[in-house]
C-alpha cells in the first residue's frame, strides 16, 4: 500500500512501516475534524504542506496540490489546524517537522 504521506525533505524513509503507521495516525486525527463540505463533489483529494513543531502543532498547514474545489481544500486546511497537535510517530526516525500528505475521498487522485 502505497502511503499518503510523503517527507517534503527526503525521499527515503528509514521505516516504511512506521512511516505508514504514523500517516494513518495522521489521517485518522484530521478525518476526525473534518467538516467535508455538503456541496460539490465529495470524491476529490489534495496535498497539503504541514509543518508541525516537536509537540504536533500545527505551524502551517498549505495546499500544494488542489482538488480543483477551493471550498474542499479550505476545509482540509482547516481540518488540520483542529487537529492540531498532530499526533507524532512512534518511531522517531520518520519524525519530520515538514511533510505533504494526501487528503481526502481519491487519495489515487493525489499529485
């Protein structure tokens, strides 16, 4: 399975796994604050540009690459500054203070 999150900074990553794992602990803790907006197409995706301190809180939070649906990708951005502080990875190795991940419904879709 392919992560939806990748480090902005590095391609490898020490540990594929605990990568993967800390993805789906970030998706599960944005999915949690996020109000999909009623309108539109629900099965769109975006990439968002997070930059989070030691602690999981959130610094910026920017889309790199949109839906196509401004209303959608504001409600990813802001999904993720609710969901601040970002829960961290276990493993401190694949601990990144910035990284782009993939939201939404079609995350295929994502650039």
């Amino acid at each position: 399975m392919e992560s939806p999150i990748q480090n902005a900074s590095q391609v490898a990553v020490p540990n594929q796994k605990a990568a993967n794992d800390w993805a789906v602990q970030l998706l599960l803790a944005i999915n949690r604050k996020w109000a999909v907006p009623r309108e539109g197409n629900r099965n769109l995706a975006a990439t968002v540009l997070v930059r989070i301190n030691t602690a999981g809180t959130v610094q910026y939070a920017g889309i790199s690459a949109s839906s196509g649906d401004q209303n959608y990708d504001n409600s990813i951005v802001q999904a993720i500054y609710r969901a601040s502080p970002l829960p961290l990875p276990h493993d401190g190795r694949v601990y990144h203070s910035s990284f782009s991940i993939c939201v939404g419904a079609n995350v295929h879709g994502c650039k």
